[in-house]
C-alpha cells in the first residue's frame, strides 16, 4: 500500500488504487461505517484527506491479519474515543489470537482426515471409494 503523504485530498478512486483495493472495497467500508463519511467537493466528490487514507490502511492491515468487521469495528471504536489503554487492545487481540490458533488447530485436524481419506483410496476405476464412504458416514 502506498499512501501519500501530503494533505491534499483526493478522490475514492484514487484512494482505492493507493490501498491497493477495489473502488468497491472502499464504497462497502463507507457503508457500514468502518470508514467515517469523507468531505465532498462543491460539485459533490468525496474528497479523503490523509486522516481517512490511514484508517483506510488501519482497515486493511486489520483484514490481512484477519481481524473481523467486528473486530475492527472495536478497534476503531477504540481509537476513536481517543481514551483506549493498551490493555484494551490488548485484550481484543489477545481474543482474535485465540481464535486464530482454533481455527489453525481446526484446520490440522482437517489436514488429518483428509490425508488418511486420501491414503486410504486407491484411485483406481473401482466404484468403491474411501472418501465417498468417509463422507456418508454417520
């Protein structure tokens, strides 16, 4: 992501292709208020000013780590109030951390099955099959 560090503002297209998303991206970041309402032009273009680049790539870091709009939702909360404690944020990424380390658990398990299922399956042109048989039992 590249943003620039002038105070000049500028256009959501532009904003878009600076954070490296989809025009889409931000216009949905806007709807559900993740990204604050920006300033219009006088012929009605939304104008960012780099305050809302930076909490554009607060937002996206956020979702690369895989933080929830939720999660985030938080987060800013939080720094909007101007008032958090590193505690606070602590305690919310403490919390994604946990499920993050479900979900890699989850997803070993997963790996688990799938390779004994797949072991277990010759693939030859027999209409027996392993896999089939591990997903229709009970």
């Amino acid at each position: 992501m590249s943003f620039a560090t002038t105070d000049a503002p500028i256009k959501r297209g532009k904003l878009a292709k600076r954070a490296g998303c989809h025009l889409e991206t931000v216009r949905y970041y806007e709807q559900i208020g993740l990204l604050l309402p920006p300033e219009r032009s006088q012929g009605g273009h939304r104008l960012y000013k780099i305050d809302d680049q930076r909490r554009l790539r607060f937002i996206m870091r956020g979702r690369e780590l895989g933080f929830s709009i939720d999660e985030l939702r938080s987060l800013l909360s939080l720094v909007d109030s101007k008032a958090y404690t590193c505690g606070e944020v602590h305690d919310l990424s403490v919390d994604h951390l946990t499920s993050v380390q479900q979900k890699i658990a989850d997803l070993k398990r997963l790996e688990k099955t799938l390779s004994r299922i797949s072991d277990e399956c010759s693939g030859g042109a027999v209409p027996e099959c392993p896999v089939i048989d591990a997903l229709w039992a009970d």
